[in-house]
C-alpha cells in the first residue's frame, strides 16, 4: 500500500469525507488532486473504500452533489495489516 493511500484509509477510519476535504486534511498539502482522486479510484477498484452521493444539491457543482467517500470492511482490514508491518502513520495521525 502506498503512503498517499495508508493516509487517505487513515482518514476515512474517522469519518466519510470528499476527495477535496481529504486533500485539505492530509500532512502533506503538496499532494495533487490527481493524486489524491488516482488513489481513491484505485481503492475503489480493490474495494477499500466506496464512493457515493450527498443528499444536497451544489450550486457550485451546477447542482450535482458532492461525492463521498467512506472506509469499506477490506479497507479497515487492509489498514490494520499495513499498520501491523509497523509502518509509520503520518504525524497528523499519530496520539499525541
């Protein structure tokens, strides 16, 4: 798994978030939004997340509502094996 995807499970354990909110809440903000919209879709292939659609309306999505994204059962499982290899998280999810 791949760091960019160890942090995204990271943060989906904790709520469902949008591709944007990830980007925003990421350690390292230098990240794309390719990158963070690449490695959602691939995770959605290999079903450690799963995508679907918000209740409300954007305006400034021409109405269209925002997708989420939430931590499928493999994904959970998927992020402890990997946190079980004794990888490091990134600080921002780290106990203080």
């Amino acid at each position: 798994m791949t760091p960019i995807m160890q942090e995204i499970l990271s943060l989906l354990r904790v709520r469902d978030l949008t591709a944007l909110q990830v980007l925003d809440l990421m350690e390292h903000p230098k990240k794309s939004q390719g990158a963070v919209y690449k490695a959602l879709r691939k995770m959605e292939r290999e079903q450690y997340v799963e995508s679907y659609k918000g209740t409300t309306p954007v305006p400034e999505r021409g109405g269209r509502p925002r997708i989420f994204y939430r931590l499928t059962g493999t994904g959970k499982r998927a992020l402890a094996k990997d946190m079980e290899e004794d990888k490091p998280l990134p600080s921002r999810l780290c106990p203080i």
